[in-house]
C-alpha cells in the first residue's frame, strides 16, 4: 500500500515538472501519435494537450514544405538513430510561425524496440529572428558600400586620371608649381582611394565574405616580391632593408591575403620610420610551432598608453595630425585577415625605441625545398619610373563603349595625341554594337553597368557574331570586386580594368593589345 502510494507521488511529482519546465516535451508512440503535449507545448502553439492527442505533429503542426523531412526524422528515431539535434519550424494555431530546437531520446519496450520518441525542444524563434535581422542588416551594408565604392570611383577616376595627364604631359609639361599641385591632387585621390578599399575589405572580413585560398606559400619568395613592389618607398626615404636573417619558412595561407598583411606591415614600418633609418626582418619558430616572421624599424615607437588602440579601425594613433599617409584600418584588417589564416600578430614598442611586429602563422607540413627569390637589401635598382601615356607609338582603331561623359572625355584626352590611334565613342552598349557591326575596330574598351543592357550581354552579342568574336574586348569598371573581376575574365574579357585606372599602365595594357593585331 506505501509502495503504490509512493509511486502515486513519484508520478504527480513527475507530471507536474513535465507541465510547469519552460521546455516543450512531446512524447510520440510508435506510430507517431502524440501521448504527451505539456503546458509549455500548449503555450507556444495555441493547441490544448486534448487537441493534439492521438494525432501526428505533421497532422497540424507543421508547415506543408517540411513535412516529409520531419516524417523522415521520427522514421530514423523509430529505428533507434538519434539525431543530436534537430531544428523545425512549428505553425501556432493562430498561424505564427515559431522556430524550435530539439533533443531526442527513447523508451524502449521489453524486445529492444522502440515504445515512445522524447523530444525535448527549446523555442528559438527570437534567436532565429535576431540572426536574420543581422544577415539582412550585414547584406544592406554591404551592399550600400559596394554601391558607395563605385559611386566614388567613377568621379575618382576622372580626377585621377585628368591629373596623370597633366603630370604626364610632355608637349606642354607644367611648372614646378603646377607639377607639386599636380601631385598633391594624385596623393589625395589615391589616400580616398586607399580608404574606399579598406572599408570594402573590412566590411567584408566581418561579414565572413572574403574568400580565402589556403596553400603552401614560401614566405622567403613572398617577402622578395613584397620588398621589390615597395622600393620606391624606401629609397625615397633612403630606408635600409635587412632581410640576412630571414630564412622563410613553408606556411598555410592565402597568398595574395598574406601578400597584402606583409606590404602593410612593411610600409608601415618605412613610413613611420626615420630618414636614413632601417627595416630589420627576421623568422623563426614559436613555442606553438607556428613559423614567425618579425619587422622590426627604427621609428619613433608606440607610447604604452597608446598600445591598447593599435588594432582598433581608424586609429592612427596620433599620425592623423601629421603629413604621413594612411587610412588608420590597414592594421585591423592585417589582425583579421591572419586570424581567418590560423595565424596572429602582435606586437612591442617602447616610446622613441621603434617597433617590432610578429607574424605568427601555422607552417605546412611539407616543407619540400624550393629555389627561394634573393631577398633585395636596398632596391635603388628595383624602383620602377613611370612613362609618359604618349611615350608609345600604336596604331589602330578603338572603340570605347561609356555611358558617363566626362569618363569618355577623359579617354579622349589620354589617347588624343597617341600617334596612330582612331577613338570612337559609344554611350550605350546598342550604339556600341552597332558601330563594331558596321566598322569592325581593332579594339573594344567596354564599361560594365551600362544603360540598357550591360556589358557581359554586349560582350555575348560580339562573341555570338562571325564579324565581331575575334575583337578583344577590355572591361573597364568603377565595380572593383573581387569576384566581379574574376567574373569579368572568365566571361571573355581579354582583362578587367578597374577605375580609377592608372594611365600609363593603361595605355601600356592597350598598346601590347593593338600590337598583337
């Protein structure tokens, strides 16, 4: 009698927990009818436990897209294969729809098989609501900043390109007054240009949208590209590179992300340094196994109290006040872009006694020989001089497919004296069409969002035609996404150019394609 009065007790304990947890439990048999709906099920559907016994949650509680996916899961339960975890949606009797999280587990009966399904759930509906209000918010941003970017390269790309021209100008070459003028608007369009990119490569790295290619890199070949592609840097600062006791290393890392953390450790470490001063790299190995690569310069150093913001997005520590360029979020994206790698960076200053910054990436477990690049130590001889746009001679006909006037304007001036070549411009990719159909050129110039139709379509229409198909055909777009460049190439474009373009290598890019004709 104490017995059956003690398991009476148990079995009230027992319902009252199942209705008063704030988890849902429903309880299937075999067949998958519902023995147990508690409180908190009846709370979050709008269903009473009566309403719902004897009947499949399929029956009425799920939206029709999922149905056969959930019969699919309790058939696997039955047959004693327990998901850890499932997530589906529930529809209220008032028809909201709820997002719920379950657990699973089982009764058995006296064979072995199953007697009841236990799903346990968690209501996750303001979790999932909050996750997809920010995926919407991070996609509207990034989309706002790929407009933004294109919006500021096209009228970039005139002031950019207008002021080449006149610093490149040798039949009426200008003053040295004119000339520092000249060169001040360069540098203040290639510092908003810089900006522009590194809100891009931010945004993205914090949306989880860069794409990374991880392979084996030899870190010595790397660094001699690095050192080369910054040498009229330096030299113009007669800054000393000393490389000696870099040996490099095999690491796992995307190379052109890799490439782009290195160049602005290194141009920091030139920029902020001293007039006749040095740049020491070295490599080695931490206590992690991790291959480490070291720059250390002989600045004017980190202030302790100011180490705490050297990460942080637009914080130039104190150089916004002085004539040294930067943007103040080169070395947030270096720390991100190595965290996405497996890799990290750190750094130590004293105040007056420079800075040493230290690469810390996971090396490859092939670590085969390969001929490594001589590192330069100088690079006097590696600085690369700039020619006139009109130091070339070409010949040939080209067509210039641009709907923004004063981008047309501008490419009429770069090749207005270039001897030997005929210019044509066309404002919409149907004109443009037209006048490749009626008089094929030897080249066409095409920008990409066009009124109308758009670049890739015309590009398909010359390639469709027997008369137009054998014209290369350059992209030349303010859209200077990644994925829009590798887009633009595999689509047919002999190259993708991205606005603001640099003239001279512009018209080196148009005078080896016409030479090939």
């Amino acid at each position: 009698m104490e017995h059956q009065e003690a398991s009476s007790i148990d079995s009230e304990i027992s319902d009252a927990m199942l209705h008063t947890i704030g988890a849902l439990v429903v309880v299937l048999d075999k067949d998958g009818k519902i023995v147990l709906f508690n409180q908190a099920c009846e709370t979050t559907s709008g269903y009473t436990e009566q309403d719902a016994l004897g009947n499949s949650p399929w029956d009425f509680l799920l939206p029709e897209d999922i149905k056969d996916a959930v019969k699919g899961v309790f058939s696997r339960l039955v047959s004693g294969d327990f998901p850890n975890s499932y997530e589906n949606a529930w529809v209220s009797k008032q028809g909201e729809l709820r997002h719920i999280s379950w657990s699973n587990t089982a009764i058995s009966n006296a064979d072995g098989g199953v007697k009841y399904v236990i799903a346990t759930g968690i209501d996750i509906t303001t979790r999932k609501q909050a996750e997809e209000a920010t995926k919407a918010a991070d996609l509207a941003k990034s989309a706002f900043l790929s407009s933004m970017s294109h919006e500021l390269r096209t009228p970039l790309n005139a002031i950019l390109g207008f002021a080449q021209v006149l610093k490149f100008d040798v039949q009426t070459p200008l003053n040295t007054k004119q000339m520092d003028a000249t060169d001040h608007i360069i540098k203040g369009g290639e510092h908003l240009l810089n900006l522009i990119n590194d809100v891009l490569n931010l945004s993205k790295i914090e949306a989880g949208n860069i794409g990374l290619q991880i392979e084996a890199i030899n870190t010595k070949n790397l660094l001699s590209e690095c050192i080369s592609s910054i040498s009229p840097l330096y030299t113009e600062l007669n800054i000393k590179i000393d490389a000696e006791n870099f040996s490099g290393a095999m690491v796992l890392a995307d190379r052109v992300r890799l490439k782009q953390v290195l160049l602005n450790i290194l141009s920091n470490a030139i920029k902020y340094n001293r007039i006749n001063g040095s740049v020491h790299i070295s490599s080695g190995r931490t206590d992690q196994g991790q291959h480490r690569i070291s720059i250390t310069d002989t600045g004017q150093g980190i202030p302790a109290h100011k180490h705490k913001d050297i990460f942080e997005p637009f914080s130039r520590l104190g150089a916004e006040n002085s004539d040294i360029d930067g943007t103040g979020i080169g070395l947030t994206i270096t720390k991100q872009l190595l965290e996405a790698m497996n890799g990290s960076i750190d750094f130590k200053s004293q105040d007056g006694e420079g800075a040493t910054f230290c690469i810390d990436l996971p090396l490859s477990k092939s670590q085969t020989k390969t001929q490594a690049s001589p590192l330069p130590t100088h690079g006097k001889q590696d600085v690369h001089i700039k020619v006139s746009p009109r130091a070339k001679a070409v010949r040939g006909r080209i067509l210039y497919i641009e709907d923004n006037p004063t981008n047309a304007m501008l490419m009429e001036t770069i090749l207005d004296d270039v001897e030997g070549v005929n210019l044509q411009i066309a404002a919409t990719a149907e004109l443009g069409l037209k006048a490749a159909q009626d008089n094929p050129p030897d080249l066409i110039l095409m920008d990409i969002h066009l009124p109308g139709m758009d670049g890739y379509e015309a590009l398909q229409k010359l390639k469709a035609d027997s008369d137009t198909q054998n014209i290369p055909v350059i992209a030349i777009s303010a859209d200077a996404r990644p994925d829009e460049i590798i887009r633009g190439k595999a689509s047919g474009f002999l190259d993708y150019v991205t606005k603001p373009f640099d003239v001279p290598q512009l018209i080196t890019l148009i005078s080896e394609t016409l030479s090939l004709k």
